[in-house]
C-alpha cells in the first residue's frame, strides 16, 4: 500500500512538473517564432506581417516587456492567466481581456508534456538505482521538453531551428556517454550506437543528399542525430523509423484518399519522427522482444 502511494505521489508530481515545463514550452514556441519572424524580415525574406506585428512585443528583452501576453490584444497576462491548463479551462479557451478564442495549442503542449512525463516514469525501461541512471532518466525528460516545442514548432511552420537542435544533439552525446560508458561491453555498445546514427541520421542524410532537399529537410537529418544519440541502439533506432513511417502513412493515405492530401502536400516528418522515438524509447524493446517471439513461433 505504501508503495502503491509512493508511486501515485511520483506520478501526480511528475504530471504538476510536467504541465510547468509544457507551460514553459509553449512560451518558448512562439518567442522562438518571433524571432524567427525579425531574422526573416531582416534578411529580406517573405514573412507574416500580421503575425510579426503580434508577436514583435515577445522579442523584447526588458522587465516590462519580457512578460506573456495575449497575442491578439497584448494585455499583459496576470499570475492566474498562467497556470498551466487550469487558466485555460477557468476561461473556457478564451483571452480573458479581450475574449477571443485562443485555441488549443498550448494547452496541448501542456497536456502532452505532462503525459510524456508520466508515462516516461511508468514505461521506463532501465533501473533507477543509481546516479547515473537518475541522471540518464533526467536527460531524457529534458530532451522531452525540447521535443515538444521541437513538435509544435516543426508542426505549425515546418522547420526545426538550430537553437534547439543543437542544445538536444549536445544532450543526446551525454546520454550515450552514459549508456555506453555503463554498459559491460563497451566496444559492441559503441558499434549499437554507430548503427543508430547510421539509421536515424544517415539515412536521412543519403535522402536529403539525393533528393537535394526536396524531400526532407537537413533539420530532419540533425534531428535524427539527436535521437539516435538517445536511444544509443540500432535495433531501438530501427523501431523508431518504422513508428515514424508508419504513423505518416496512417495520416497521409486516408488524407489523399478523402482528397484532402495530394502526393505534393508537404508533411512535417519531424513531429512524426519525435512520436517514433518517444515509441522506441519507452516499449521498443518490447515491440522487438514480441515480434522475434512470433518470428520463432
């Protein structure tokens, strides 16, 4: 019974945690984009004019300015105008100044982050005894933060920014430091990860390579790197790709078949890819142990 508790009282804080970052996250979101929108229009290039208009208060870095605010009206949100999911609820999914709809994308975020967190403590394939496995644990549930805005972001415009990309490769290196570092057999864990990189990231490169771009994005192929740095094994690396794929044929062919897809729509692969890895990280193992079981039937 005390343990049944232990874990209940693990779950509900991990899920309080979690809807706190996915808070977090979705700020993230559109400051990233923000910014985005200033680099592109001072490069020259096409950007939203209304949308920068709205979001060019977030670029700003000083106390009065660098606080969350309604992007339609731009009142400045009070204390409990921010309390992950609650506020959003209390208002029915609306601005609470000027009353238009804000729609469900950070609430989501919010959700989804709060799942990923409980569920990564639930499914956790790996022991938790010691401090290099809490550390292992930890990273991954950083990596899960940077993976939602990652999905968000990648999902409403279509690319993956380097700000985040880079910061998740650099966590993705100590993960398999740590995986490989612990594991009995160092030389075959290096060659593991070897593979997975080469699935999860070299792939993607020889498509990027030959299709010059046209079919996947080069933040594809440095995403990739990240994941397959995470999960540190081919077979894992493997799963992840076919979760990926098969989770886009899901969406896009009942899409073309009601006529709503063409074979020229594009499709963000990156949140496909981060729901393959969130897959293959928590149940891969036991995808894989289920398959050989039928394989050897």
């Amino acid at each position: 019974m005390i343990k049944l508790m232990d874990q209940l009282f693990i779950c509900v804080a991990l899920a309080v945690f979690g809807l706190a970052l996915g808070s977090f996250a979705g700020a993230t979101v559109w400051r990233l984009r923000a910014k985005q929108l200033v680099q592109d229009k001072a490069s020259g290039e096409e950007y939203d004019k209304k949308e920068y208009k709205a979001l060019l208060p977030l670029t700003k870095t000083t106390a009065k300015n660098d606080r969350s605010r309604c992007l339609h009206c731009g009142h400045v949100l009070n204390w409990y105008d921010l309390i992950p999911l609650v506020s959003w609820l209390s208002t029915k999914g609306k601005c609470r100044y000027c009353h238009v709809r804000i729609g469900a994308f950070e609430p989501l975020i919010e959700l989804g982050t709060a799942v990923f967190f409980v569920a990564s403590y639930l499914l956790w394939p790996y022991h938790l005894g010691t401090g290099l496995e809490i550390t292992h644990f930890a990273l991954w549930l950083l990596a899960g933060v940077m993976l939602a805005i990652l999905f968000a972001y990648d999902l409403k415009w279509f690319l993956l920014p380097n700000k985040l990309v880079f910061p998740l490769i650099a966590i993705g290196v100590a993960v398999a430091g740590i995986i490989v570092g612990t594991s009995l057999d160092v030389g075959w864990a290096f060659i593991n990860l070897a593979g997975s990189v080469l699935i999860l990231s070299g792939l993607y490169l020889a498509v990027w390579v030959l299709s010059k771009g046209k079919w996947i994005g080069f933040g594809d192929v440095k995403l990739g790197l990240a994941l397959a740095l995470l999960l540190a094994d081919y077979k894992l690396a493997f799963v992840a790709l076919f979760a990926a794929n098969l989770i886009g044929c899901l969406i896009v062919i009942p899409g073309m078949i009601r006529g709503k897809m063409t074979r020229t729509t594009h499709v963000p692969f990156g949140p496909l890819l981060i729901a393959g890895f969130v897959i293959a990280g928590l149940v891969g193992q036991h995808i894989i142990d289920a398959y050989m079981s039928l394989m050897f039937l």
